[in-house]
C-alpha cells in the first residue's frame, strides 16, 4: 500500500472534507459575505459573463458559471485524472484531497477549476451527499456542485447556522501538533512564559504542584498551558544559523492565579519541572480558511523536523521545514517534497555520478514563523525523510 493511502483516524479525514469551502470563492475569504441564512448570490465578478454550461457526458446541467479565483494556469488547461469520473457523490470521511485526486492529475489545482452553482444553499461549501459533476466552459474543464444533498435543501437548512460544515484545516489535530513544543522557533522561545520557581518547600515539580511563572499577561484563571523543555539547538542544515530548539513535552496545568509572577497548577507531567521550562497555550491559534497555491518566491528548503519522531513521513503528518515568512512563504503555500538522489559507483564507466532527485510528495503550509515554517502533508508518493527538499511545484 502506497503512504498516499495511510488512512488517518476519522476525524482528521473529515475536518479536510471542506477545503472546497475556502478554495470556491472570490476573494481570499470566500466566507465574508456568507451568513446564517445560507443564502447564496448569482453575482460574477467585473468582466465575467453568464456561460451557458456545457455538461460532461453523463453530468448533470443545471449549473450556472460563477467567477472562481485567479487561475495560474492562464492559457493552458488543468491536467484531469486518469480514468478520471463526469459526476462523484461525496462520501462522509472524505477528503479534498482525495476528492481533487479523483479528478484532477494535480490536486492542489482545484481552486482553478472550482465553479460554485448559486442554486445551492452556500454553493462555497461541500457536503457528504453532495453530487459533484466535471462540466466544460468554453472548453476548459470545470468542476462544480450539480446537486445538494437532501438535508442541506432543507428549510431548516436556510435558518440555521451552517455548523455541520468542517474548518478547511485539522484544527483538532495541528493544534495538537504545534502545542506539543515539538520545534520552538528562536524568537518565540525566547519570548515565551517561564517557570520561574515552584511554590513551597520543593526542589523541583511534578503534578500536584503549584508552580510561578513569569511572562502571562492577561491570561484568564483556568487557562491551560503545556509545560515544555528547551532542548538541543535546531540549526538550518544549509548555513548552520540557529533557528530554533527542540522541544520535549514535559506536561500541562492550568492558571490558578494571574499577575507577576502568575501561579499554575501541574495537571499532569511526564518528567520533573524545572526552572526556566516554558509555557505554551493549549489552544494554538491556526488560521482554517486559505487557498492553497504556489508560493510568490522562489523556495528552496528543507524539512528539517517532522512531529512524532519517525523516520518515514506519510499523509497527513506534520512536518517543520527551514523557511518560513523571510523566505516569502504564507500560509497556504503548497510546495513539492523531492527525495535526494543518491551519490551511487558507476561500475562501468568509473567514479560517481550522483542519481537527479524525485518528487515524493506535496506539503501544505498551514503556520509560519520567521525562518521555519509547519506543513501538512497532503500527498506522499513514496517514503519522506527528515532533509528531503521542498521546492515551488512544477
């Protein structure tokens, strides 16, 4: 089984259903004119017109062209899938990913061809029992929302609060990831809270304890916190500048008191608290909504860190690469993992000749710092390793 296909557990495959949800509108956040009714707009944007649409064979007709975002691809079509489907009836646990592998040779291109019918309550999101149909304008293809699933055409589907969508992010998930302390990037370490000493007549901490900490401002009572130790260096392997730490996840707790120093009480801990460890809130601010698309700069890196600890890196994993907002990565940036080729003897020539590298997979910016930046892994075609590069997709 390829590690494109490792199956995560259920809820990260259903937080990436709605991707679609960021990817359909016109402007980098396709929810500022949705609201609770539901209601959808006909608009099309300045020089746009209403195209007749031409449906795949097989695919439904009632649909009408609606402005997408810009499309990178000017002049030259969006490569379809192999074998690919004219209509695809969306499954609970499904995925965007998979859902534009299903019709699409390159999945992140999905934004390109996304055409939102204003006939459907929301026509920017996608739901399980939505149809999907592959139609033609003008002879490029396009692929758009032929028919609602039954619940969401519901009257009380217009009334209330579209909850039943799912963030275009595995929040639950990344913000796990990133709260661990897994890669402390330099600056924020250095500005992090710190445990400053514990309360009492104790040498060092563990749970049970109350300890003071230095460096919470207006946090409230009860807030949570995960205690993390700043390990070895982690240097950039191309100019070995420091850019940050590793991280060792020591435990959590929660305010007790606010001011200077603050008091938190230890919940839980792995190993012993000790003086200086820092503070990282449990809940990580993650943006959900974005486009993915190719960088605006030239990107050479490499992953340098990957969450967890393996050695081989597969879908969905989170990995810390060694560019970040200097380098003109943002978040929703989508670059290609290429394995290194291996420096090999040529036995009939002599000496050696070095293989070129080959592309293993796609890795989607979702966090940003100075000089790292967090991805998710969408795709891996083959095994991942920790100083494979990432480069601008082709």
């Amino acid at each position: 089984m390829s590690l494109s296909k490792i199956s995560p557990n259920y809820s990260l495959r259903l937080t990436l259903v709605t991707l679609a949800a960021t990817l359909a509108g016109c402007s980098l956040n396709p929810f500022a004119s949705d609201d609770s009714s539901g209601a959808s707009t006909s608009s099309v944007s300045s020089g746009s017109t209403s195209t007749p649409v031409q449906p795949a064979r097989g695919a439904s007709s009632s649909v009408q062209a609606s402005s997408g975002p810009t499309l990178t691809r000017i002049n030259e079509p969006v490569p379809l899938a192999e074998g690919h489907p004219n209509e695809y009836v969306v499954q609970v646990g499904d995925t965007l990913w998979d859902i534009a592998a299903t019709f699409l040779k390159d999945p992140w291109f999905w934004p390109e061809i996304w055409y939102v019918n204003p006939d459907i309550v929301n026509p920017h999101l996608i739901y399980p029992g939505d149809v999907l149909g592959l139609v033609y304008i003008d002879g490029q293809p396009r692929i758009t929302n032929v028919r609602a699933a039954t619940y969401r055409m519901s009257p009380e589907a217009r009334v209330t609060p579209l909850t039943e969508s799912v963030a275009s992010v595995p929040y639950e998930a990344v913000a796990a990831f990133l709260s661990s302390g897994v890669v402390l990037e330099k600056k924020q370490a250095e500005n992090l809270p710190y445990f400053l000493a514990p309360r009492g007549d104790h040498l060092m901490a563990a749970a049970g304890n109350e300890i003071y900490v230095r460096g919470l401002s207006d946090d409230m009572p009860g807030t949570r916190f995960n205690v993390v130790h700043v390990g070895k260096e982690l240097r950039d392997p191309d100019d070995d500048h420091l850019i940050g730490y590793h991280g060792i996840l020591v435990g959590d707790g929660s305010l007790r008191r606010g001011g200077d120093p603050a008091t938190v009480a230890l919940t839980d801990t792995h190993r012993e608290v000790l003086e200086g460890d820092k503070l990282i809130p449990e809940s990580v601010d993650v943006p959900l909504n974005f486009f993915p698309r190719a960088p605006s700069s030239q990107i050479d890196g490499r992953i340098i860190s990957v969450v967890g600890g393996v050695t081989q890196i597969g879908q969905y994993q989170v990995v810390v690469m060694n560019r970040g907002t200097s380098n003109g990565l943002a978040i929703g940036d989508v670059l290609t993992v290429f394995k290194a080729g291996e420096t090999i003897k040529d036995r009939f020539a002599g000496g050696k000749v070095t293989l070129p590298d080959e592309e293993a997979g796609t890795v989607m910016v979702f966090k940003t710092f100075d000089r790292i930046s967090y991805g998710l892994v969408m795709e891996a075609t083959t095994a991942i390793h920790v100083l494979d590069a990432v480069r601008n997709p082709s």
